[in-house]
C-alpha cells in the first residue's frame, strides 16, 4: 500500500517524496531553449496532482504512456496556491507491483446499503410495468456489478469508484422529497428516469486505472446507449403500453435540460422538467463539495477558479469560522501609527454605500 497520497501534500510541503501514482494526463511541452519538458497530471484515490519533469526528459520521454503507472521522487511545493510536483526520477511500474485500489477514489458509502435503498424505493412503485422494467436492469447480475461501481462522469461530478449509486440514490432521495409538493407528479415515472438516465455510463466510461471514455462511450454518448439498453430489456416485461415507453424515453434523452448541454430535446412534461432540475442541482452540489475538498488546505475562504462551474467558490464553513486571535510575535510586528493619522486612514479607505452621498 502506498504511503504517501496526493491529499498528504500538505503534510509535505517542500520536501522530497517517493511514491505511486497512475498517469491521468502526460504532454510533452517545449522549454523557452527548445528543449522539451514533460507535463504530467498523476493520480491516486485521494485526487490529481500536477508534475513536472524539467531534467533527463529525453530519456523517459517514451518510456510510459497515459494510465501507466510510475515510482515518482520529486519535490512538493506550491505554485499559485495549489501543489504540483517537481520530478526529479521516475520509472514505469508493472501491474504486480501496484495496488488498484491505491489509484481510483471511492465512495465513503456502504455499496450494499446504497444498493438497498434504491431497491426499497423501487419496490414500492404502484405501476406494475415500471417496476417490472426497472427491477429487470437490477437483477441483471452484469448491469448491476457496474451500476454499483461505476463513476457518474469522468471529472464534473461524482467522479469516483460508486459514483453512479451515490448520485442516483442521492437523486432518488430528492426526487421523493420534491415530488411531494408537487401532487401532479407521477412518482413511479420520475424514479425510473433517475435510475436510467445516467446507466448509459456503465458502458460510456472505463475505470479499471483512471475514469476515461470507451470508443463506444466517445461514438455514441450514454444517452443513445441508454435507449439500447431500454429497448433490449423491454422485450421482458409484455404488454409494456408504447406511450409509457415513449415517456421514458423522453426523460433519458432530455435529462441534460439545453442543446448545449447535449440534449437533443428539451425537457416538455413534468416529470422530465424536475429530473432535470433535480439532477443538475445534485451533480453541482457535489462538484461544489469535491471542490472544496481538494482545496481544503488553503487558508483563505475562496477556492480557485471552478472550470466546469464557471467560477471561484466561496467556503462559507471557512467564512464564517471565528478569526484567530493574532499571536502575541504578529501583534508586536503591526506598526504603531498616530491616532489622529489612523482616524484618517480609517475615514478614507470607508467606502460609501450606494446612493448615499459622502459626508466627509
């Protein structure tokens, strides 16, 4: 087992580590002189870790590729407030040498309790046909293996080993407590788009050493392999009424809400409308909390810039944490000022509020 991860950095802030990890990402870049230079993001369990390697680069250059493994010995440091690694060895390690569950995160959820509650939501469902249909994906012993492990995404959100479970329950638990307020709403037909609209993923992505995309996931998408995987488990529950099934597979393909998004249609009945508001809402809940968490180690309360969000995010838990009282060596190093020249200051650096006019 490893004995260094990612999320350690802290603990070795410039200083020189030796450890494991699985190539995410590798480019190689050229140096101002021409030279080349190698950009890597490494993984493990515990997240992604920029490093470069600036020396000897022509004599590794071909030695790995992306989702190899490497023995890594570098320096941790900082690098606008976030950890990277300066490479200074490395080398490619074989699958006997390594531990697969050191390299993918997982979820922190009991799997077999996940898994239980989704069956207990299920089984209370009023429309025979429904629960028929979505009981035949989960007692398909393949589908149901990798419902149970697979990520939700790639990077966005619940990008780990679980994932898809997580999210879904996650969903099903919104799902009971919106629909609630909403007497309009047919339940039984919103559970089932929850449970399918993202089991595409189970054959969309692959996560045996990082999360990355099949050739069938990057040909086709997780929604037309969803509509697939609807029609061959139709043919098992007999009599299923068309328009039901058209309904179904209106929420699987306008589960994203917009064209941008990747919908091809546009969510245009109840049901499909709250799945997707449900759904966003959960996948930015937790690409908000993932955030945080790999920024947990910075002082202030504002992370950096989220790409997929389109924005920093503040920590409010930091925000609104009580101020530490400063030392007795950092009280001694303020400078003293005049009072009367600390009034001014004072009175200067207030800024007035809107619509009001400054009485100085």
């Amino acid at each position: 087992m490893k004995d260094f991860y990612i999320c350690d950095c802290a603990r070795h802030e410039n200083k020189i580590v030796t450890s494991t990890f699985v190539v995410v990402a590798k480019q190689i870049k050229p140096k101002k002189t021409g030279e080349p230079y190698l950009a890597l993001t490494l993984g493990d369990r515990s997240g992604q870790l920029e490093a470069k390697m600036w020396d000897n680069v022509e004599e590794v250059l071909e030695a790995f590729e992306q989702d190899d493994f490497l023995k890594v010995k570098g320096l941790i440091n900082k690098y606008k407030q976030r950890f990277q690694l300066t490479i200074h060895k490395l080398r490619k390690l074989g699958d006997s040498e390594i531990e697969f569950a050191d390299y993918l995160p997982k979820t922190t959820k009991d799997i077999d309790e996940l898994w239980r509650t989704l069956s207990d939501f299920v089984s209370g469902f009023q429309n025979q046909y429904l629960k028929t249909l979505v009981q035949a994906f989960m007692a398909d012993p393949v589908i149901a293996a990798a419902y149970r492990n697979a990520p939700a995404a790639k990077t966005l959100h619940h990008a780990f080993i679980g994932g898809l479970l997580d999210h879904v329950v996650s969903l099903f638990r919104s799902c009971d407590l919106i629909s609630r307020n909403y007497p309009q709403i047919n339940r039984d037909l919103l559970f089932t788009g929850a449970f399918l609209h993202d089991i595409g993923k189970i054959h969309e992505l692959t996560y045996n050493r990082s999360f990355s995309y099949t050739t069938k996931g990057q040909l086709l998408g997780h929604m037309i392999i969803e509509l697939e995987m609807l029609q061959s488990k139709l043919v098992q529950v007999p009599g299923f009424p068309e328009e039901l099934k058209t309904l179904v597979e209106h929420l699987i393909i306008s589960h994203h809400g917009q064209y941008d998004f990747g919908s091809p249609k546009l969510p245009m009945f109840p049901e499909a409308l709250m799945l997707h508001y449900l759904d966003d809402l959960d996948s930015k809940m937790e690409a908000m909390r993932a955030h945080f968490e790999r920024e947990s180690t910075l002082d202030g309360p504002w992370t950096s810039y989220n790409a997929s969000l389109g924005r920093p995010l503040l920590n409010t838990e930091k925000f609104l944490a009580p101020k530490k009282p400063a030392t007795a060596e950092e009280a001694a190093s303020e400078p003293v000022s005049d009072h009367h020249e600390s009034q001014a200051v004072s009175a200067e650096q207030t800024p007035s509020l809107p619509g009001m006019v400054s009485q100085r």
